[in-house]
C-alpha cells in the first residue's frame, strides 16, 4: 500500500536471477509525482532488466511493483516486433492516451449511430475529448517534433526502413507525446545531436510527468531531481543532480569502506580465534572445557562462513573528489577501488608536432549533393579537434573521406593526411566480419586482419583490461550488452598503438566510470584526436580546437 499521495510508484525487487547469476537481492525506491530520476550503474547490473521488470514485461523475479491507482506508465521500447510495416506516425499515435478509442469513435459512428442517442452521446463525447486533447493537430505537432529530432520526412515510412538510431528518436517523441503520469527512458540521447539533445532536456525540465531515466549522458543527469545507483545487487539513492551524486557518492564510499575494512579486519581475528579454539580444544582434558572449545569455535567458524560470503563492495570515485580525500580514505580507496577499463596509451613527449591532418576550403558531399564547404583543418599531434555540427550536416563524410572512402565527393579544396601515420578509428558500430563470433574469436580475427601479431595470452590480458570474464570471451559479439560492445571497441581502436585517434561518440554505452578512464587516458595521450561529441562533460574534457561542419 502506497503511503503518501505524492508516491506514485513504490518498488522492491528482492529477487532477480539469470540462471546461477543473482542479479538484484535488495532493489528498493519509490518514485514521487513529477520527480525527475536518474539510474545509473555499471554495465551488466541490471539497468534495462529493472525496466523491464517495471514496465511489467519481465515478471521472472520476486518482488513487487505497486503504482499509484490510475497511473499510465510509458516506456521506450527496445523492439518492434510485429509492428515494424506501421508508419512512424500511426506507431506515435497508437501510444497516445485515448487516441485509438476516440478516432474510432469518430470515424465509425456517423455511418451506423442513426438515432441511437447512446450512440449520438458517445459520439459527442468523444469529438469534445478529442478537441480537449488537443488531437486535432496533433498529426503536424507530431511532424514538427519528428523534425526537430532530424526525422524530417519519416512520419509516413514504416518502422522496418529507420535505422536503430532513428528508431531510438522515435521512441523519445513518442514518449514526449504520450502524457503518461511515469515515463521510463532507456538512454534516450545516445544518438542525438547537440541541438535534439537540448531540446530533450528542455522538455525534460518543463515536463509534468515522473521521469526515470537510464543515462551516463552527465548533460541529462545534470537536471535530475535525483540519482539511483544500482550496485552490488542492491540499490543508493541520492538526491540532487551529478554534481550532487559526486560529492556525496564520495563520503558514502568513504563510509562503505571503512565498514569494510572493519569487516577484513574481523575476518583475520576470526581465523586467529579458530586456530586458538582448536588448539585449546585439543589440549583439553575437562570434557566440560572440550565442550566449550569445540563451541567457541563453531560459533567463529560459522561467524566467518557469513563474513566470507558476502562479495566485496564495489568501491568507485571519480578522479576529482579522489584528490580531495584525506590520506587515510585516499588509502583505503587506493587499496579497495573497483576494477575498471585500463586504456595502453602511449603518453611520452618525445614524438614530434608535425602535421597529420590537414585541409583547406574543403567542400565534401555524395554524388551532385553538396554537403558543407570551407572546412580548414590544422591538427597536429598532441592535439585535439572536435567536429561540431549537428546529425546528417557531413561528419562522418568528413572521417570517411580521410580514411580514402570512394564513396564521397571532393567538390572543391584539398584534404591531406599524413601516409605514414597509424590510425585508431571508434565507431558507433561493430564491423560485420566480427558481429556474430564469439568475443575471443573476434579479438583475434580483428588483429589478424591488421596483420598484428596476436597471442592466447595478449587476448586473457585484454579481457582482463576491458573488464571482460573468461565466460564473456565465448559470447557472440552481438549478444554482448551496448557497453561490452564498446570496449570492444576501444580494443579495436588501440590494437596498432595509433598516433591518431578518430572518435565518433565514445562515451555512449560507456558507464561512468569507463568514461572517466577514457578522458584521462585521452588527457595523458601524446597522438592526435580527432573526434565527434554532443558530451559537454567530455568535451570540455579534452577540450582542443573546434571546426564546425555546415550551418551551426
């Protein structure tokens, strides 16, 4: 039973297994009316599961969600099975409270209500409701949004002919338009620009509805009304925005730690008292004594049995606050931190400053389709460049002409690269000749067809770098979870110790602490970067000059 009115939904998951694997045993918050949520966590602790399990498609757990009486909840979907020949505005539409209803009302009734003044009432009814929704423009208010998210034109394609991106877009304005009470959002700014993405948070800040959010994207969490972390099978709450999250992220850490350092501690004096119960017990000839020996150390035995049982904390703060910490805490945090991404960049100061990339007044497109022109670039190593534009502007084109794609058309300038320099390319997307091997099988496929040496043992210790487990290695590529895949990419980018790195978009999938690691691994690089972002965190990160990539 809800406790107060402004609760609209109260959670507790104490159970969530994948076969041997338990993944939540104490997942517990309630959201309240309008409240703004983000969750975050590591990848594989059970974010998208959660959702499922909220917007009730997962029911495999124990454990109850309970929502306020009459609340609609929406959420962004992951699949269109079964609907992908739908039109993007008949798909947007269908998720619109009393749409479906009213429209059939209105458009069958006039044919066969006759003089049936039920019949004459309903209709009634329904064209005033429909007026009071404001649906009688909401076709082109649709439209106006699909637009503004840069799906100009697909309100009349099916779902089957968008791209995942497009789909992910889709989903958000379909969620915008759909005046739920709840709305559960799946990294809905992974593929928008920074122009969509502000118009998102606008909405966002403005929005009437309850809202939780899975997202790295600091941008998003910077306006949250609060943060829950999922960790350790269970759940943190904190309250406030990032900045918020940091700062008492690091005195909750401090705490944890020294519970569990409290905890190691005990464990050792445990094992002491074990070995002295046994001998005491065994040097006995008072079978009273013997007795209470031998249950001294049951006690310590079983004392310990629980203490080794519970799995060690995961213990993470971010970089900044780390430096603030006292000696003791910054110790204990040195000794106990999680396991995280570790990125082999090379970072001496002894390579030159020669130029890498260079153009002039470049004019790129496809076929008669311009589409930018007066691109200057000067990159050199040991520096950074953001291409700033917004989706579809010519980014991309730009990245493939300099990898020496056929496909784009020079229509006016010069675009150079230095020949013998070693290119690390971040793509949003896994090649196709590695999508369905195995990870390990993939890994080495990829080195070889680099002809790069490769090695059993060079593949465990990337595993182990990229935070891979064994079973992981034997996972088809495109059964890996968005943040697995990105480290695959990383793994990718690096393999032929580059001297130039192009980034498109590295920080979605990414968790945050992954996404710290990269950042200071980039800040620490000695090559060049050459990269895409709409993470105002991490660009103003890596910082570097700014080219712009047609109309701002």
């Amino acid at each position: 039973m809800l406790q107060w009115i402004k609760v609209i939904a109260d959670v507790t998951v104490t159970e969530k297994s994948f076969g041997p694997k338990s993944l939540m045993t104490g997942v517990k918050f309630s959201v309240d009316d309008g409240e703004k949520v983000g969750v975050i966590g590591r990848n594989g602790v059970g974010k998208s599961t959660l959702f499922g399990i909220l917007a009730g498609t997962d029911t495999d757990y124990t454990g109850e969600v309970i929502y306020r009486r009459g609340t609609t909840v929406v959420a962004t979907a992951q699949e269109h099975h079964g609907i992908a020949d739908q039109t993007v505005l008949q798909y947007v539409l269908a998720g619109l409270p009393e749409y479906s209803d009213l429209s059939h009302i209105i458009e069958t009734y006039p044919a066969t209500m006759g003089d049936n003044m039920r019949l004459i009432h309903e209709y009634s009814e329904a064209l005033e409701r429909f007026e009071q929704r404001g649906y009688y423009q909401i076709e082109s208010d649709i439209e106006q949004e699909l637009e503004s998210f840069q799906l100009s034109g697909v309100a009349h394609r099916p779902l089957v002919t968008l791209s995942g991106g497009q789909k992910r877009l889709v989903e958000v304005v379909k969620v915008m338009h759909s005046d739920a009470h709840l709305a559960l959002l799946d990294e809905p700014t992974n593929h928008m620009d920074y122009v969509a993405k502000k118009q998102f948070v606008d909405w966002l800040m403005n929005a009437r509805e309850a809202m939780l959010i899975i997202t790295h994207d600091r941008d998003v969490l910077k306006h949250v009304d609060r943060i829950i972390e999922l960790k350790d099978g269970g759940c943190q709450s904190f309250k406030g925005n990032y900045d918020a999250y940091l700062r008492q992220n690091a005195v909750h850490t401090g705490t944890a730690m020294n519970e569990f350092e409290m905890i190691e501690k005990r464990m050792a004096n445990l094992k002491v008292k074990v070995l002295d119960y046994q001998r005491l017990k065994e040097k006995a000839r008072n079978p009273a004594t013997i007795q209470k020996f031998k249950r001294l150390e049951t006690q310590s035995r079983a004392e310990l049995a629980e203490l080794e049982a519970k799995e060690k904390p995961t213990f993470w703060i971010d970089k900044d606050s780390v430096e603030n910490l006292n000696y003791k805490v910054a110790g204990q945090y040195e000794k106990f931190k999680a396991r995280n991404i570790r990125m082999h960049l090379k970072n001496d100061a002894s390579r030159s400053k020669h130029v890498l990339v260079r153009a002039s007044d470049l004019g790129l497109g496809y076929g008669d389709t311009l589409l930018f022109e007066g691109v200057n670039i000067d990159l050199r190593e040991g520096e950074a460049l953001e291409l700033r534009g917004r989706n579809g502007a010519g980014k991309t084109t730009l990245i493939k002409a300099l990898l020496g794609s056929p496909e784009v058309t020079v229509f006016g300038g010069v675009l150079e690269l230095d020949t013998h320099v070693r290119i690390g390319i971040y793509e949003q997307e896994v090649n196709d000749n590695y999508f369905d091997l195995p990870l390990v099988a993939a890994i080495e496929r990829m080195y070889l067809d680099r002809d790069l040496s490769i090695s059993t043992t060079k593949i465990r210790s990337l595993l182990a770098d990229y935070l891979f487990s064994e079973s992981d290695g034997q996972v088809p590529i495109s059964r890996l979870s968005g943040g697995q895949k990105a480290r695959f990419q990383l793994i990718s980018m690096l393999a032929n110790d580059p001297q130039l790195l192009i980034l498109d978009e590295p920080t979605n999938h990414l968790d945050l602490p992954s996404i710290e690691e990269l950042e200071m691994a980039l800040q620490r690089y000695s090559g060049a970067v050459l990269y895409v972002s709409h993470d105002n965190y991490f660009r103003n990160t890596l910082g570097g000059d700014v080219v712009q990539v047609g109309a701002q």
